[in-house]
C-alpha cells in the first residue's frame, strides 16, 4: 500500500494518470496508516500469547454439554 501511494504521489506530482485516482490512492493509504494501522500494537500480544489456553477446555464444556 505504502509503495502504490508513492507511485501514485508521483503520478500526480508528474500530471501523470487519472488524478482523481491517484488522490484516492493517497488518502487512502493515509486514512490506513494513521486510523488502522496504530491498532496493530494492541493485538500483538494477544495474537502471540500462543494457544495453550485455547485448548485447555473440552469442546463439550464450551457447548454446554
């Protein structure tokens, strides 16, 4: 993404492409980096905690049965 918005910045600093185009490839990709991307750091620990609570209940207990 990071690399579709340079070339679009310099499509436009060039008059190159579709400008409208181009301008949307941009913000989005500021909208991304500035909105999405900071949440990244609250989910790394949960993502690499690993899986040992996961499977230390029983299917079945999770089901109710």
């Amino acid at each position: 993404m990071a690399r579709q918005a340079l070339a679009a910045q310099a499509g436009l600093d060039a008059g190159d492409g579709d400008a409208e185009v181009l301008a949307a490839k941009v913000v989005t990709a500021r909208f991304y980096v500035e909105q999405l991307l900071p949440a990244v750091a609250g989910l790394a620990q949960p993502v690499t905690a690993g899986y040992e609570d996961l499977f230390a209940v029983e299917p079945g207990a999770l089901a109710g049965s």
